[in-house]
C-alpha cells in the first residue's frame, strides 16, 4: 500500500517539476520575445540617428566638385547661402562678400567652350585641366565650378573654403534645394513648418468630431445603430492612405479651389481634410470603448443623485476614460503626422514656408518618400533625408511624451 502512496506522489512531483519547466520555457520565450523586440527598436533608432548625423560632417557640395578662385582672391571662405546668392546672380560684386571692388566671373564646366575652341581643348578633352588653369590664373575675378578630376598638379588658382552644414543653418535654413549645383540648399524649416502646420489642422478637425462621434456611439446611439456604424467605422482604418489621396485630389481639392477661389486647390488645408478623414476611426474607435469601459454603477449613481443623461456624460464618463481618449488623440496626431502618400498628392508639394492654410506645403514624410529613391546611397542628400526622419521622431514622440505628462498630472489629481 505504502508502495503505490509513494508512486503517486513521485507521479505528482514529476508533473509539478514538467509544469514549472514548461512555465519557465514559456516565461524564456516571451522574454527573449520582448528584448528582441526592444533591441530591434533601439537599434532602428540608432542606425536612423547615426545616418542622419552624417550630413554635419559634409561640406554641401558634390563629392568629387570643387569651387576655386584667383589666387589674389581676398575671400577665403563663404557660407553656402553666399555661394547661391553668387550663382544666383544676386551678389556680383567681391566687394559684397568682403574682397576686392572686382566683378564676379562665374564658370562653370560647360562654360569651357566660351572661351577655349575645340582644337585647343583636345580631341578627348586631354588639354581640359590645362585651359581650365590657363583661365583661372588670367581671370582675377573668376569663381570656378568644375570637377577635381580637371584640377591640374601645378594648380595656380587657390579652392575655396566651404563650411561644412550646422545644426543650426539645417533647422534654421529656408530653402531646401539638396541638389542644386554648385552647393546644396539643406533648410528643413519649411518642410518642418508644413508638417506641423497640416498636422495641426488635421488634429483640430479631427478631434471633436471624433470625440463627439464617440459619445454618440458609447452613450446614445441604439444598440443597433451601434452595431451597424461601429464595423463601417473600422472599415476606414484600413483602407490605404493612396485612396484617400485619390479622393482628397478629385473631390477636395476642387471644392477648395472653388470655394476660396484660388488658383489651386492643392494646399495644406486640403492635406489637413483629407487626414482628418485618415485620423477619424482610430479616435473613435478607441475613445468609444474607453467610454464603454465606464463601470455602470457610476453613471447609474450619478443618475440617482439628480444629473441629467449629458451631465453625466461630461462629469463622469469622459474623465473616467480621458486616458483612453488621451490614446485615440496620440494615436491619431501619430497618423497624421508619419502620413506620406495622401499628403503627398494634395498639399501642392511646395517647399515654402506657409502662411496661410490656403498655400502649398511640403511635409517632411513626403520629402523622404518623394526623394529618398532618387538619392545616392552614402551621398549628401541621402543623409540629408534620414536627418530628417531624425526630426520627424523627435517631433513624434515629444508629441508622445507630452501626452504622457499631462495623462499623468490628470491622474494624480484625481487622487
């Protein structure tokens, strides 16, 4: 008897010990789970930083270009912005940029031909880096654009100092031009201030209606017209930004056009519309079943105390699910902010710095999908577009981390 006593309880030590070592294998998994998953965000993040901050260590020219002077020359260094004003036509005189009361010559490579006939240059161009400095010496007041390939070993011009892109020239810069020759405009704010401006305009359409929709859904509507709009609501969440974009391009943009008689329709109004309309399922959604989540007995209690059906809506059940709603609006302003396609097609593109929402706009998320493709790998211009995903996650979750506070200060002050 003692025997078979003694078989079950080692029969049952035997599946407690299975039971921990499977609980234990399970508890492993899911914690290789998590900090696989974490490591692969910090690592996203780390990779997205560490190629953005490459554009601060280039100077905005071309690899393989460089821009020279007479020797003689009094300059010895100029800010991109100078280089393009130069280019531009708009300085023409030294004496602008602190050298010596002489007119600016302008060269460029194909420019060659203006001054040197073909049989003087060579049949395969072979005499090219020797013209090129035959010209710069006889030209006091010449600056010249040309490849380094055609600078020539007894060189007699002198290169000019470029200053390498600051943080502060990359914020603060108000034309985005990566590839203008000869130097690279890299101003982001228009790109920031358009991203912020539609953004903005999306979440103050966006919220209210949502929020109102919301309480119709949770607290007014029938059960079977819940029922009914609720499906159709989370529908919307998963139809492609592109068909938005298509929509917002051939049914609001026209209506702006006619309504506030502009000459285009594509403006950062249209943009905030049509993400208003992309926002609008996530902050009714989740802000509907934080309302839902309300325990019974507190709106019954507050009934019973003499409030009324809408008194009670607003000081019992939206403060009781602010963090949920809290969670639609993020997720929301999220949407809004990261969206490319849809923005792309209806903001007009247009890498100024807006006024009014009636003007074109240009947001970061569309630059990098527009541009990223036709970067070089490793170039200038493609770090410049991963410095601006940079600044579109810092914006992203400072937008998180303020939520986070003030969902916080609200909760401790309900205590």
């Amino acid at each position: 008897m003692s025997s078979v006593v003694l078989l079950k309880i080692k029969h049952t030590d035997l599946k407690t010990n299975f039971k921990q070592i499977k609980e234990k294998i399970i508890e492993s998994i899911l914690m290789l789970s998590s900090a696989a998953t974490s490591i692969t965000v910090v690592l996203i993040v780390f990779f997205l930083f560490i190629e953005g901050a490459g554009v601060f260590n280039k100077k905005p020219v071309d690899k393989g270009f460089l821009l020279a002077v007479h020797d003689s020359n009094q300059v010895k260094k100029l800010e991109p912005s100078q280089i393009k004003d130069v280019f531009d036509q708009k300085i023409t005189n030294w004496k602008e940029l602190g050298g010596k009361d002489q007119a600016i010559v302008l060269f460029r490579t194909s420019d060659i031909t203006d001054y040197y006939t073909e049989e003087e240059l060579g049949e395969n161009f072979e005499y090219f880096p020797d013209k090129i400095n035959e010209l710069i010496a006889k030209t006091p007041g010449i600056i010249a654009f040309f490849s380094d390939k055609y600078k020539n070993k007894d060189f007699k011009g002198r290169e000019l100092d470029i200053d390498k892109i600051s943080v502060y020239e990359f914020l603060s810069g108000e034309e985005w031009f990566p590839t203008a020759e000869p130097v690279a405009q890299m101003g982001v704010k228009p790109l920031i201030y358009g991203t912020l401006w539609v953004s903005f305009g999306a979440i103050v359409l966006a919220l209210p209606i949502g929020l109102f929709a919301a309480i119709y859904l949770s607290e007014i509507a029938k059960k079977r017209t819940r029922n009914l709009l609720k499906p159709l609501i989370e529908l919307l969440a998963g139809i492609p930004s592109v068909v938005y974009g298509f929509f917002g391009l051939v049914i609001i943009v026209p209506l702006i056009q006619d309504i506030f008689n502009l000459p285009v329709g594509e403006t950062a109004l249209a943009g905030s519309v049509v993400l208003a309309i992309m926002a609008l399922p996530t902050i009714i959604t989740i802000s509907e079943d934080a309302m839902r989540n309300t325990p019974r007995a507190m709106k019954e209690a507050s009934l019973a105390l003499g409030a009324s059906h809408w008194q009670t809506i607003y000081k019992v059940v939206i403060p009781y699910s602010a963090s949920g709603i809290t969670a639609g609006a993020i997720l929301g302003i999220g949407r809004a902010i990261g969206e490319t396609m849809a923005v792309l097609m209806v903001t007009g593109n247009a890498a100024v710095i807006p006024h009014t929402f009636l003007a074109p706009v240009r947001t970061i998320p569309a630059t990098i999908a527009a541009e990223l493709g036709e970067a070089a790998n490793g170039g200038l211009h493609y770090e410049a577009l991963f410095a601006l995903g940079c600044i579109l996650f810092i914006i992203t979750f400072g937008i998180n981390m303020l939520v986070e506070m003030v969902t916080n200060r609200q909760s401790h002050k309900k205590h």
